[in-house]
C-alpha cells in the first residue's frame, strides 16, 4: 500500500533525513523558516541577514541583530574552516631595569633590626642557668622541658589512660589497663631516659630491649622498667591531648606549647632560614608523605624556622594537609599563597627587619610584597619561571660568561634579581 505524501498517516511525522535533505535542496535563499512551521534553526550565508541568531525565529531587534553579526564573524571550528588560533599567553608588564654601576646595586629598603619585645639574641637571661658553671645537657633541657610542660604531659596520660580504664571495664584478660596506675614525674623522667636510650640502640622492636636472650639482654632496661608497664606508657604517651581528640589534636597543643617554651629561652639573630624539616615515619599516621627522593621516602613533613647562627629551632609548622595550622585570615588575602601561609605562621615569634634565607619552592612575588609590607628582608633563589621576576631570565635566552653578573631593579626599588 502506498504511503500518503502529504505526511497524513501519524507513523510518517516523524522529520527524517531523506526528508531533511529533500528540504533544503527545495529551499530558496529568501524562504522563511517560521513560515514553514519547522522548528530548526538554519543559518544564512548572507552577512546583512539576521538569520544567525541564536533563537529559532529571526529577532528584529537592533540588540538582536548586532549579536546575530558578532556571532556571524567569529570563525567556528570544523574540518571545513580554520580553528581560532589559540590566544597567547601574557606576560605581566616586566617593571624591571638592569643596572651597570655598584652604586646602583642597592635597594631602598631600610628595615631597623627589633627582635620581638625588645630582648637580646641570643640565650634568655630569665632561665635558671648559673653562668659561672658550665651547664650540663640535662639542665639545658629542663630549661626547655619545664616543669609546667611536664606537668600538662603526665596528666594528659593519666586522663587518657583513665577513659581507656572505663572502656575496658569489665578489663580482657590480656588488657594493657588492666592494672594501670598513675605515671608520677619521677617515673615519667625515667621512661624518657630508657626513651633516649633506645634511640642510640636501635632494635627492631620494643620487646627486643627487654629480651631475656643472651644475645639481647640488656640488665639497664630491666633495671628501670618492667616490660609491660613500659609498654602501657609507651603506648599512653602517644595522645598528648584531651582525651576525646582526634587527629591533629592528639599531638599539637603539645607541640605548640614545646614551641612556646623555644621561643622564651631563646631569641634569634639576624639572619633565620626556613626549609622543610622531614622525619622519617613507616608506621600509622594519616598524614604521612611519601618522596623517593627524600633520605626517608615515608615521613612526616614539618616546615622549621631556624637561627641561622647557631641551628637553634626557633618554629615548628607539621603539614596535616588541608588541616594545616595556617593563619585563616591569610585564605582571603590577596597574598593566601602556600608560601606566604607557612612564613606567616613560622614568623609570628620574631620581630622585624630580620633576614630570611629560603629556597627556590618559596620564592614568588606574592612572598616578596608580603615579605616587605611586614619589614623583612628575604634572599632566596627562584626558578625562571615564576611570573613578576625579568623576562630576559624568564625566557631561558640569558647568556653569561664565566664569572658574569647582571642585576635588576624592580620600578619600585624593592626588589633585586641576580643573575
């Protein structure tokens, strides 16, 4: 039976392609597609036609008709014309001179050198150290470790071990708290001894040190601790905190307070130098880092201020990831960079006009303005592509000899690049 060709029966309704194409071959240039009735939007090749709109029906509007051209003239990207060619990467404007003469080889920085609260550098003559004797290794470190910091360890064991009791009430058989008692101070500074101990004679495990072998034994350790009440504060000691935290929060408020206790018996000189600061670690930690290049591949990674005269650890920065301690303000600064967020937080216990040394992953514009707004000098070496530095070095084209130097100064004079 022959099907209806004026599209009657409602199994042909349907717009198919022989139809489509039989449709634009019948079409004239100046048909009218709203009077067709076709919902299809065709564009028209004649550039005074409004028929490029993005509307399925022509818009007589001026507005209208503008975009329609605008949108004409842009090329579209296909096999039969020409792809947009990509848009090229700006520069921002180098604002750098070179500069010949040494005279001209200065900055015009002139930050006065004021340590925080206005004390000496060097070693705090508030700490209990007599300066006629020469002070042992023991009571510098309880000059650090005070009796404060000692008191907020032990009782932060006890409680935690006291909510460890409640869980395991009624206690297992081979519970650790089974029959756990309150650490006291002079049994806390004995575990730290038998602690130190071991990092100078390293075993494969805790129960090696305690081994009744003749190949092990070792009468000191058994001397000072019975293994399992070792091992129950060992185990304690790990959750320096409140006893329900989790996280971060088990290990820094003690650290910040260790911190705290640094930066009172100590104040630095002049120049300071920041880096990172890797500990290696193979056990459970959830923000442990892995780096084959590292000397330790698994670590915990810390970023330290430290005195560049003497090595002494001035700040502690311990990276949790997106949990890191930053300063919160910094996020909706104009200078939130990674690099702007650790040296604000390691900086906080020094004064102005210090100068700090770093290397090429601190190193950015963002740092030095921020740097400068709070009156600290900075030297550090930078890689050539990092935006705001001279483009002669940016573009990898500069050429010295041997023993050569070429210096810029930023149009502002606060800045200068050494090649």
């Amino acid at each position: 039976m022959a099907t209806p060709q004026n599209g009657s029966n409602a199994r042909s309704k349907r717009l198919t392609a022989e139809k489509v194409r039989e449709m634009f071959a019948n079409m004239d240039e100046s048909d009218d597609l709203e009077s067709s009735g076709s919902e299809y939007n065709v564009g028209n090749d004649d550039e005074d036609s409004d028929s490029g709109s993005a509307t399925s029906r022509p818009s007589t509007s001026s507005a209208s008709s503008d975009r329609s051209r605008q949108g004409a003239a842009q090329p579209e990207p296909g096999p039969s014309g020409e792809r947009p060619a990509k848009r090229a990467r700006t520069n921002d404007v180098d604002g750098w001179k070179e500069v010949k003469t040494g005279l001209d080889r200065e900055t015009g920085n002139n930050f006065r050198f004021l340590p925080k609260n206005g004390r000496e550098p060097g070693i705090s003559p508030d700490l209990d150290l007599d300066p006629v004797d020469s002070p042992s290794p023991l009571r510098c470190l309880k000059a650090l470790l005070t009796d404060a910091l000692f008191d907020y360890i032990i009782q932060s064991i006890n409680d935690f071990a006291a909510v460890q009791v409640t869980k395991n009430t009624p206690a297992r058989r081979r519970s650790r708290y089974a029959s756990w008692t309150d650490i006291t101070k002079q049994e806390f500074l004995k575990f730290l001894a038998v602690l130190t101990n071991m990092g100078i004679d390293k075993r494969a495990a805790v129960r090696d040190y305690f081994s009744t072998q003749p190949s092990q034994y070792a009468p000191r350790y058994h001397q000072m601790f019975d293994r399992e009440r070792f091992e129950v504060i060992y185990h304690t000691m790990l959750h320096v905190g409140e006893p329900d935290a989790t996280g971060k929060n088990k290990i820094e408020p003690f650290v910040n307070r260790l911190i705290e206790s640094y930066n009172e018996a100590f104040t630095p000189y002049e120049n300071v130098s920041i880096d990172e600061m890797i500990i290696g670690w193979k056990g459970r930690w959830k923000y442990k880092q892995y780096n084959a290049s590292k000397p330790h591949k698994y670590h915990i990674k810390s970023f330290g201020l430290v005195d560049s005269a003497t090595g002494y650890v001035l700040n502690l920065l311990t990276y949790y990831g997106a949990e890191t301690s930053y300063d919160p303000d910094l996020d909706v600064d104009s200078h939130g960079s990674n690099s702007v967020k650790i040296m604000d937080t390691l900086l906080k216990p020094i004064g102005s006009g210090y100068h700090i040394f770093a290397d090429r992953w601190y190193t950015t514009m963002n740092l030095l303005e921020y740097l400068i707004s709070k009156k600290q000098y900075f030297t550090g070496t930078f890689q050539a592509n990092r935006v705001g530095f001279p483009e002669e070095i940016r573009s990898k084209q500069l050429q010295l000899n041997y023993m050569e130097h070429k210096f810029w100064l930023s149009e502002d004079l606060r800045k200068m690049c050494v090649a």
